[in-house]
C-alpha cells in the first residue's frame, strides 16, 4: 500500500492547557496507522504563556518559534515552507479536531482532489457568530460561483507545492483558510468537502470578533478582484446605469437634464471601463503565474 506522507501542522497560541494532550493523542492515532508517515510541526506564534516551554519538552514534535506575534496565517506559511514531506495537513491546537478523521481527510487527494475540507456544520459555531459565517458564506458563494460548505475550516489537507506558489496571497491572519479556498476555486483546483464533527474548545481563547469577520470579506473581495474582477465591478456599474436610467426617465418628463443624470451616466461608464481594465490586468497575471 502506497503511504501517505504528511506534515501536519499545528499553529500554537495560549494553548498551555492544551497542546500537550492535544499532541499526545494525535501521536497515539498515527502511530497505529501504518499508510501513514508523518511529522508534526507546531508552529509557537509568540505565546504568552508556557506554550513555548511546553512543546520544546515533546520530543516527537518539530518546534518554530515566532519572536512576535505574527498571526494564524503567518504561523501556517511558516510551518508549510519547512514541511518535508508533499501533503501538508493543517489542525487546530485546541482540541476541536479529532485525530480519528485524518484518514478521510488524505483519502481524496489520491483520488485526484487538490484540497480535501473537514466541513462542519454552521450551526457548531457560537451562537454569536453564526449570523456573520451565515453572511460571510453568501458572498463567498456568490462572489466565487461554487457551493461551498464551509469555507474557513482549520482542518484540512492540500499538497505542498500547489499551496507555496499562492502563499503570498494568502493571509496573515485568521483569514488564510478562507483566502487558499478562495485561491483554489478561482484557480479552478478541484477539492472536497468531508464532513466532521468538533468537539468544544478544551482550553485557550478564540480571538475571532466583528474586526476578523470584515477582514475576512475584504479578502475574499481581494482575491476575487485578482482571478475575476468582473464578478465584483460590474454589478456596481450595473446598479449606477439603473440610477442613471430611472434618472434619466425623470428628466425626460420634467424636459430637462439635470447634473445627477450626467453624473450617474459618467460614473456607469468609467466604472465599466474601469472592470474591463482590471479584467484585462488580472488575464496578464495569471499567465505570468502560469510561466
């Protein structure tokens, strides 16, 4: 049987309750699972507590160390770039995940897929949050044209190559699942949704809030206006050339054209010139990221 050669990454923040149990059981799993052949790197992004100390005391682990805290994202690039083996495969350091599901997870890239999604349902998240998933998830399945169950799931597995060419698109932040998805449907990558279960948080703090969720949607806005920007300039030039219409219209039967008809018009029509310059910029360099 052909082996599965993974690095599992795990970004570490505040997680000193955690971690170590976190680790222990992932360890024991794998251990059993002769297809597969791994290495864990856990990635400290500037702990404040006794992370740090914690995982250099783990032997079986492969430890880089942030000086500052640079962000979930950073700590994911980091740890990707010194990954040795071709399938990276990403997991939470809170416990959420469960170890058990790995194999689902890899399974699917040996049938093909790009990227393989550990999709858990809306309704796991906190109550607080589930209206803003809701909204985030409606435009990025419009924006992207493509069903997509859950777009910034932490668990999730991905070939190590196709993910470095697209790094520096991605995000520093709590937003780097969301924009490599993003990434991948633009870029027309196939990949597959496994559903999981979580389990609830076994210690630490989620820092993500109102300010992480707008973050989000201007990333997904960004990378779309890299692959497709017609997708997200021409139904405001659309909205403008209405106005300018119903506007016009107006004027038509007052026999007199007014400045806010003129104004309307010249917006429609610099920001439809506007989308095709930007369409024709993106062309340019997704052949130059072909090269």
């Amino acid at each position: 049987m052909e082996k599965f050669k993974v690095s599992i990454i795990i970004p570490v923040y505040n997680e000193e309750s955690t971690i170590k149990n976190v680790l222990e059981e992932l360890r024991e799993f794998l251990e059993n699972k002769k297809e597969i052949e791994y290495e864990i790197i856990c990635v400290n992004d500037s702990s404040k507590d006794n992370s740090l100390k914690i995982l250099k005391s783990i032997s079986f682990i492969k430890v880089i160390n942030h000086k500052t805290n640079r962000g979930y994202g950073a700590s994911l690039k980091s740890g990707i770039k010194s990954a040795s083996n071709d399938i990276i495969l990403i997991m939470d350091s809170d416990g959420q995940h469960k170890p058990q599901d790995i194999p689902r997870i890899l399974k699917p890239l040996k049938n093909g897929y790009d990227m393989v999604v550990g999709s858990r349902k809306i309704t796991n998240t906190q109550k607080n949050r589930v209206l803003g998933k809701i909204l985030i998830h409606k435009l990025a399945n419009y924006l992207m044209r493509a069903k997509i169950p859950d777009i910034n799931s932490g668990f999730r597995a991905f070939y190590k190559e196709d993910a470095k060419k697209v790094l520096h698109l991605c995000s520093e932040r709590f937003s780097f699942t969301t924009s490599l998805t993003a990434i991948y449907l633009q870029e027309y990558k196939s990949i597959r949704y496994i559903p999981i279960e979580v389990r609830d948080r076994s210690g630490g703090k989620s820092s993500v809030n109102i300010k992480t969720g707008f973050r989000t949607i201007l990333k997904i806005i960004q990378i779309v206006m890299a692959f497709n920007p017609l997708r997200v300039i021409l139904p405001i030039s659309f909205f403008f050339a209405i106005l300018s219409f119903i506007s016009f219209v107006h004027d038509l039967f007052k026999m007199n054209l007014t400045d806010t008809t003129v104004l309307l018009s010249t917006m429609t029509v610099l920001i439809f010139i506007f989308a095709l310059i930007s369409d024709q910029i993106s062309t340019l360099r997704k052949e130059l990221w072909i090269r």
